[in-house]
C-alpha cells in the first residue's frame, strides 16, 4: 500500500517567506516581480491556500529559484543520496499534477564541492486532460530538458507547439511563457533535467 504524499502546505509557506525575508523583500516587491497578488502571496506564506503549480512557477522565478529546488528547500531534506522512497513528492491542488523530485539537495555543510552541482532531475506524471503554464520569467537563468518516459506530453513554448512521445528529448530554447498540456486519455511522465546558468 502506497502512503500518501504530506501536505507541503506549511512547509511550502515557511520556506516562501523565509525566501522573501533573505532578500529584504516586501510582500509588495515579490508580487511585482512574480506577477502574484500581495493577498494570495500573504495567504500561502500564512498556509491558509494551498499553491497551485503556475502560482509556484511565478514565484519560484522571482526567486531566481527553480520550482524543484523550492520545493526541496521547503522539505528540508539534504545528502548526497536520496532513495527513491525518501524523494519529495508534490501534488498540484488544482491539477493533479505530481513531480517527484529525483536529485539530491547537497547541503555545503554536507559536500561543498558538491553543493554547487547546478542539474535538477524532476519527474512529472500529468493526468489525462491536465494543463500546467509557466510564464517566461520561470526559466530565466535556465537551461531545460524535457525527455518522456511515458504517453504524449504537447508542449507549448511561444509560440512553437511540440507534440513528444515517449523516448522523445526536446531542449528548450530562450525563456518564453509555456504550457505542459495532456491532451490524451491516458497520463503521460516526463523527466525534466534544468541546469542553472552562471
């Protein structure tokens, strides 16, 4: 029997405001720099709404964060290994929308050298029918690939739409706004590999 994932509602809203606190921001300068209301910011930073994933993307891009490393930070969990059952899994309120977070969060303490490694490995299951956007500032200083696993995944980046099946590899191009969209009757997985530009 499979033990349902946590809610990451509390974790996620401590390590929001713990995000905008190291940066001196106000609630008013991470909702001009995500696009996100100062009273939907306020009430997941006080863990009384749950994020959706395109609310998280908006404001894991204004960190400068990508969403799987602001989803592990809000975890908690470090090393240089984490084993498959231990990996942090979210679950989009709104969509169903599952990614489970593969790599490893290298704390310095831990491995210095290895605390700067900058790949994210992130699988993604996507219900039939379901339909996640992310705007352009989610991946700025980013470099992403999107290989399937499973199913087919229509992507849209810009204004280019791809259709990918499974063994299919696409490299994104410059940040635009995108859409992970299953428009089959079947879930489609995907593993997303985002390398962090210097």
């Amino acid at each position: 029997m499979t033990t349902p994932a946590p809610d990451p509602t509390d974790g996620l809203a401590r390590r929001l405001r713990l995000e905008r606190e190291a940066r001196g921001w106000s609630l008013g300068d991470l909702a001009a720099r995500s696009g996100v209301s100062k009273a939907m910011i306020s009430k997941v930073e006080r863990a009384e709404a749950s994020p959706t994933a395109a609310l998280l993307g908006r404001l894991s891009g204004a960190f400068g964060l990508t969403l799987s490393t602001l989803l592990a930070r809000a975890e908690g969990e470090t090393g240089q290994l984490t084993r498959a059952a231990a990996q942090p899994v979210w679950i989009d309120p709104e969509t169903g929308y599952r990614r489970r977070q593969v790599s490893p969060q290298v704390s310095p303490q831990v491995s210095p050298s290895m605390a700067e490694i900058p790949l994210d490995l992130t699988e993604v299951a996507l219900p039939a029918g379901a339909e996640v956007s992310y705007p352009a500032a989610s991946y700025a200083f980013l470099r992403q690939m999107i290989w399937m696993l499973a199913g087919t995944l229509t992507f849209q980046e810009g204004e280019t739409t791809h259709v990918l099946e499974a063994g299919d590899c696409l490299a994104l191009g410059a940040p635009a706004d995108c859409t992970f969209a299953n428009r089959s009757g079947q879930p489609c997985r995907y593993l997303v590999a985002v390398v962090r530009q210097r």
